[in-house]
C-alpha cells in the first residue's frame, strides 16, 4: 500500500500498520471475509448484553478500519454511507450494552 503525497503522518502510520493484515485479508479465500462480517453482525443482533455489544463494537472497528484505509479514493456518498453504518454499529453495541 502507498500512501498518497498528501496523506498526513496518522495516515502514514496506519497505512503501514495496516500493511501486513490487508496482505494476510487479501491470501485468505474470498468467502472469508463476508462470511466473518456476517457472523459479527449475526453474534451482535442475536447476542444479548456484553455478547452483542462486543460483537458490534468489533464490526464497527472493521468496517471502519476498511474505511479509514479507503477514505482518499471514495466518493462523498460512500464516505456518508461508511460513516452512517459505523455509527449505528456503535449505537446498537450501546443499546446492547446498557440497554
């Protein structure tokens, strides 16, 4: 991964933090990741208290990793749709978790 001209110190850190899980994302078959994201989200509505909330909060930290690393070359549409969806995965971990 290379980090564009502009990208500010932050950036560079986790784009080269993020180097070595992309490369391992990226030899696992296709189906893995899906089908992980899938069970998060599924573990995070079924799961009650700390179980579902955990789960969500760990999606929610994928996608917005991924997110994070894609931000530069996504339109503004994406980025408000990447946003919206980390943020009511943390809404939800709350209402899990205090709810």
């Amino acid at each position: 991964m290379t980090s564009s001209p502009a990208a500010g110190g932050l950036r560079r850190t986790v784009e080269r933090w993020s180097a070595t899980p992309l490369v391992f994302l990226h030899q696992l078959p296709r189906w893995v990741l899906p089908l992980t994201l899938i069970a998060l989200l599924l573990a995070g509505m079924l799961g009650t208290g700390w179980v579902g909330a955990t789960a969500m909060l760990m999606l929610a930290a994928l996608l917005g990793w991924l997110a994070y690393l894609s931000w530069p070359s996504t339109p503004l549409p994406g980025r408000l749709l990447r946003l919206g969806a980390v943020v009511v995965l943390i809404l939800l971990a709350a209402g899990h978790a205090f709810g």
